[in-house]
C-alpha cells in the first residue's frame, strides 16, 4: 500500500478511494479538535470529515462516496472545531475528475465537442441534425460559410492548445517541431 499523502491533493477521480492526512500541531486530533473539510461549486457541496489518528487528522473517502462526487473545480476550505470553537486552517482548490465508471461519461472537452460539430456541418450543410447545436447553453444556427470556417480554425487552434497542455503534464515532449539545418 503506498504512503498516505500529508497534503490535500490537487485533483481526485470521483469512484477512488481518497485518502491523505493532515498534522496541525496547534490543533492536534488527540487533544479533541476535529477536522472538516468543505468543497463548493455550482453542482454543489461536499463534506468530508477527518478521523483521528494518534495526533494527526486522517481523510479518508471510500470509493462509493466519491462516486457519487460531481466532476468538476471546486473550492476548499479546512476547518477545526472542538466545543464550539472553529478555526480555518487551510483553503484551496481541488479539481474532480470524472469516474470512468459513470454511465454517461463526456471525454471530450468543450472546444473538442464544438469543433467537431461545426466540421459535421462543413462536411454535409444540408444535414439539418449538424446544422444546429447547442453547448453549455449556446446555440450555433446557420451562420455563414465565412464565419463557420473562421470559427473552426479558432477551435482547432484551442483543441491543439489542450492536447498539447495534456501531453506536457502527462511527461510526453510536445509536438512542435524544431528544424535546423547546417551547412551552407
């Protein structure tokens, strides 16, 4: 089993397990603080509530309820309490990601999905299905050839954006190509 992480992580997957533990000697678990965390968003808000273990403040989330967690960015914030007092400790922000298990899972991104709707409807304009879309409430309604073929090179660029921002936090080098050429 790997170590237990002494910090909040940055990002979790919703259906794993969650775990780190926190050492706040000013408020120690074995003294009677206890620890909660709270996470908002616009889905909403979670609560989670640290164990004690010896001084330290344990988390730990099974996978069923994290599961059941709404992807997304959220905000942070750490508090102790212990007879009625209550102390902020730490903030932050946490980014959860997706379960691959959830049943209606989106892989794509926002300028992934736009992109490829627009490139539909340049293959085929008289598909009435392509000619229209919405996304995070906008809609996009036969507009000219002009803007459509604009706006998807706008999408591409960004969609070359993400990949390549993926491929650099995954390790991998980028794409872009270097060229030298030596000699006269």
């Amino acid at each position: 089993m790997a170590d237990i992480p002494t910090t909040e992580p940055a990002a979790v997957n919703a259906g794993d397990t969650v775990r780190w533990r926190r050492a706040l000697p000013d408020y120690p678990a074995s003294a009677g603080w206890a620890l909660t965390y709270t996470l908002l968003n616009a889905a909403g808000k979670i609560t989670i509530t640290a164990s004690a273990q010896g001084d330290d403040h344990l988390v730990s989330v099974p996978a069923a309820t994290s599961a059941t967690w709404a992807a997304g960015d959220y905000a942070w914030r750490a508090q102790v309490s212990k007879a009625g007092e209550v102390y902020t400790v730490a903030e932050g922000r946490m980014t959860v990601r997706p379960s691959f298990a959830a049943s209606a899972l989106e892989t794509r991104s926002l300028a992934r999905r736009a992109l490829e709707a627009v490139e539909a409807y340049l293959a085929d304009p008289n598909n009435l299905a392509a000619a229209q879309y919405e996304i995070a409430g906008r809609q996009l309604r036969r507009h000219t050839l002009t803007e459509l073929w604009a706006h998807r090179d706008r999408l591409r660029l960004e969609v070359l954006r993400e990949e390549q921002a993926e491929r650099l936090a995954a390790g991998l080098p980028g794409r872009r190509r270097v060229l030298v050429r030596f000699g006269a």
